[in-house]
C-alpha cells in the first residue's frame, strides 16, 4: 500500500543547548526521485571524498532514525561505532536538516535508496538499522533493486508494519474503536509541543520511554522530539496511521535482527513478534525488558552489540595491510 501526503516546507530548527552531537567527518546531500534534498553525514573511518566512494576497509553501517528525530537520535550509536565502522546516518524529510515536502511510504523508500546510492559504491554491502518509521523505511524499500543491490542485513528496531494506531498502549484503555480514535486524535494533535519542561519530559517518557529510564536520556529524547516543526510531526502521523507494510515486510528477504523493548507503548512487543514470525530471514527476536519505545537511546549497548553481530556475520570486512 503506498501512502503520499503534500506538505509545505517549513522551518527545520537546528539542535537546541544540551545536546553536543557528534561531529562528521563528511555531510553530503543525497537527491531523491522526486529532487527532494535528504541530508546525509558520515562518520568514522574511510569516509571517503566522493558522493560514491566505497569503504574500503572498514564495514558501512547506515542507519535510519524515526518519526519526530534526527540524526542526533543514533548519538550513542555514533560514537561507538564510528570507532572501527563508517557509520552513514540521514535525516527523514523534513526533520533535522532535510528539508519538508510530499511524505509516505514511497517517499520513504525513494529517499534510502538515494541515500545508498550516494555513499556506496555499486554492488557495495552495509548493514542498515531502522529505528520505528526508520524500521518502516526498510519494508517499504524491501522490494528496490537499490535497496537489495545494498542491504546485507538488517536490524528492525521498535518498530511494526501496521495496525500501530489500533495496538498502541499509549492510552491505557481497554482497545477498541474508542482507543483507536483517541490514540489518532494524541498522535495527529497540532498543538504545538513548546519547549522542553519537567512536565513535557513526564509526558514524553510515559509515552515513549521505560519506567527505569534515566533522566538524562530522557531529557536527550524530549529535546531531540521537541525539535521536530509541528507540521511535519502531524503529516507523518497520519502516514504512520493508515500504514500497512505486509509486503514489504514479505519482501524484506535479508538476514534480520528484530528488537523490541517489553515496555514499549508505541509499538508494543506485538509488533516486534509478528515481525520475527513474518520475515523471511529473521534471525532472532530480542525482548528488552522494562524498555520503552526509544531502544537505541535508552539501551544502546544492546542495540550496538546487535549491529557489530550482523556486521562481522554478513560483511565481508578485510583487514587493512600492516
């Protein structure tokens, strides 16, 4: 099923005080079907000075981010990877420094695959991770010529293929058509979400983090969230909303880690088990007890040590010459 919305382009705030990103070795802009402008950074070793320069040597990590983030999302991810990896991350349209334009889940795909194109050379391996609308992307590219010419593997974070309005726990009531249409009404809401505050910080961990979340990482999550122009929030929701990704999800045929946290309110653990039954190479299901909905961020060891799992079985990383 593909989903198009229209939107407006507006106005992309840059990280707000309180959280110092890493710093990239390249940022390079990768231009989608439609002409759209995706921004890109790269990190680590063998960046490379061509928009198509492969690796060569380290092993390429691409990572997709989800609904209301950015780049700044995988900061913990970056920063231990790029170490021994090069690590590709990108902003989803209209968030970060990519700027606003027509949205769905061909959008979605269209802009991966630019994003592979511009960083990997033809025929060239990464190992992609996709947190949430991140995931999404993945099944939506799943059937691409570019995107199977690229993926070696993949790790499904947080994430579903459908029904997320209908499962969300965000609502403690009973489900049904009620809870179904509130969850809509919360999740497409047009209020603006206004500055980081003790009482926005509650409310965004009761929705999207654990219990056990420290406050810091909590704190790194609202500002990156609030960070988000209102439209472009409310234009994806009501993608997110009517999604259904079951071919892709068919089509996904490369080796997959699924990753869920067990307190998760956004895409509660369900998601993360249909997932595992319904692709064709899944590989594990990981359940991460008393996490939320932003795994990456609040259990970031995990999530990396996934990522170094499927980048040594599946890339074909050559040791450099003494």
């Amino acid at each position: 099923m593909s989903l198009s919305r229209s939107l407006r382009p507006g106005r992309h705030p840059q990280p707000r005080r309180g959280i110092t990103p890493p710093v990239a070795d390249r940022e390079l802009t990768a231009v989608s079907a439609d002409g759209a402008r995706i921004h890109v950074e790269v990190h680590g070793p063998d960046g490379g000075t061509s928009q198509a320069a492969g690796s060569g040597g380290a092993p390429t990590v691409v990572l997709a981010h989800g609904w209301t983030c950015s780049t700044l999302f995988w900061a913990a991810q970056i920063r231990d990877l790029a170490a021994d990896h090069r690590v590709v991350v990108y902003d989803q349209r209209g968030h970060g420094r990519t700027p606003a334009g027509a949205v769905g889940t061909e959008q979605l795909a269209d802009d991966l695959q630019a994003v592979l194109a511009a960083v990997l050379a033809p025929g060239e391996k990464a190992v992609l991770a996709g947190h949430s609308m991140g995931g999404m992307t993945m099944m939506a590219a799943s059937g691409r010529a570019g995107f199977r010419q690229h993926a070696a593997a993949v790790l499904l974070c947080s994430t579903g293929s459908a029904r997320l309005v209908d499962e969300s726990l965000v609502l403690p009531m009973r489900a049904g058509r009620l809870r179904t249409r509130l969850t809509h009404l919360i999740l497409g809401a047009r209020a603006p979400l206004g500055p980081v505050t003790p009482v926005s910080r509650r409310i965004l961990k009761y929705a999207t983090m654990g219990p056990a979340s420290a406050p810091e990482r909590v704190d790194e999550c609202a500002r990156v969230v609030h960070a988000c122009p209102r439209a472009v929030r409310v234009a994806w929701s009501h993608v997110l909303g009517e999604l259904d990704l079951g071919k892709g999800v068919r089509e996904l045929d490369v080796p997959a880690i699924v990753l869920g946290g067990t307190a998760d309110r956004l895409t509660p653990i369900v998601h993360a088990k249909r997932l595992a039954a319904e692709l064709p190479q899944c590989l594990e299901l990981v359940e991460l007890a008393g996490m939320g909905h932003m795994t990456p961020v609040e259990a970031p060891e995990a999530v990396n040590a996934k990522i170094r799992e499927l980048v040594a079985a599946y890339l074909d990383v050559k040791e450099e010459a003494a």
